[in-house]
C-alpha cells in the first residue's frame, strides 16, 4: 500500500542546534515534495518545494534533501530557536493528479 | 498576500444538524480543497473543486458535500452531522495543477 511516514513521536532539539526531520515514503513516484509548518489551531504554511530532480533546497535556515533512491526527504533547521517550535508535515504529489499527499507531521519543540 | 478566510473559528452543533462550512479566497484561486485533520492521521482530503460548478470527491467524501457558486467560494456541507465528524476542517486553495496550497485558518467542529 501507498504510505508517507513522519516520525510520530515530538523531537525535542535544544537551542542553537539543528533539527532534522524525516519523510519517508513508499510506493509513490513523486514529482516533487513539500514542506508546510502548523502552528496550535492554525492552518499549515508553506516552507520549501523540492522537485524530483533536486538533491537540495535552500532558504535562509531551512535546508531540505530529496532521495529518491532511499524515498526519503529530511528537512533542516540551522541555528534553532524557540519560535521555530511548531508542527512540520511533508506533502508529495505525483504527477497524475492536483491532490498533495500528506503526513502526520512532526512536532518539534525547540528548549531554550 | 494570499487570503483564505473560513466562517468560522469554533462550533458546536448537534448529531443531525446541518452544517455548513464555509471558505472564501482572494487570490482568484481556480482550485480549492476541503480537509479534515485528526490526531495522527495528518490532513485528508474531503473534497475539492478546480473550476466554478465542479467537484471531485477526496478520499473521505462519504457524509459530505460540496458547493462552489462562485470562484472565490467554496462551501461544505455536512447533511446529517454525526460525533465521528467532530474534526478540524481546513480549506486551501491554489492556483494551478501542483502547485503550493494556502489554507485558511480552519474550522474545530465538535458535534454532541
């Protein structure tokens, strides 16, 4: 069956380090993935896009990788901070179709 | 910036009401999109619509329906609520085939 997978369990990261959150999925020929991030009680927000044929993707402190070998996306927070706490999901979308695809998500929680 | 309002923050209705949600954007978005949100089981997508008068059934379509009158709007509507149905309901909207969502700042529904 068709699955994306992000670690269920909250990721407690302490301040000033880097976050590193995991996408995993199986059987789906993405044409690209996306990262959102939700706050409590709000909708998710757009964060980064990274197509099939990307290995990186860069903006200001966020970083995220895309193997398609492995079927794998992480996303990276540099130089974290407590604001930065939050809910992240993963989204991929194949090419047949308009609808996003989306994980669980994972919350993180930056310790001052 | 992007818009996309939603009725309502909060509300509590009864098994057996009707209930209608519903979600306005700004951005002359061709394509909007109902979701639910339950704990661990990430966003799932109701409904959605990609043009003025369609819809297309999501992958949990089953004890709602849809309205979309007029582009920038786009209704749900839950015919007979039950208490399986207390959710968060997001609505987000976009401009073309893949491309990023922009959801609106969602609906907690809670039926008794």
């Amino acid at each position: 069956s068709q699955k994306i997978e992000q670690n269920s369990e909250a990721l407690n990261i302490q301040e000033g380090k880097t976050a590193t959150l995991t996408c995993n999925y199986t059987n789906y020929s993405p044409a690209y993935l996306q990262w959102y991030r939700q706050d409590p009680g709000r909708g998710p927000v757009f964060l980064l896009l990274i197509r099939e044929n990307e290995k990186e993707k860069r903006k200001e402190r966020l970083k995220v990788t895309f193997d398609t070998t492995l079927k794998q996306s992480l996303f990276h927070i540099t130089a974290s901070q407590p604001a930065d706490s939050a809910t992240y999901l993963c989204a991929l979308v194949e090419d047949s179709n308009y609808q996003l695809i989306w994980g669980a998500g994972t919350k993180l929680i930056i310790k001052p | 910036d992007v818009k996309v309002t939603q009725s309502s923050r909060y509300l509590v209705k009864r098994t057996g009401e009707k209930v209608f949600l519903e979600c306005v954007q700004d951005m002359d978005h061709e394509n909007m999109f109902w979701y639910r949100q339950d704990p661990g089981l990430g966003l799932r997508l109701i409904y959605f619509s990609y043009d003025v008068k369609m819809k297309e059934k999501g992958d949990i379509p089953e004890g709602y329906s849809v309205s979309r009158e007029k582009k920038e709007r786009f209704s749900l509507i839950l015919e007979s609520a039950s208490t399986n149905q207390t959710s968060m309901y997001l609505c987000a909207s976009n401009f073309g085939q893949q491309e990023t969502q922009y959801f609106g700042p969602g609906t907690r529904l809670l039926v008794l």
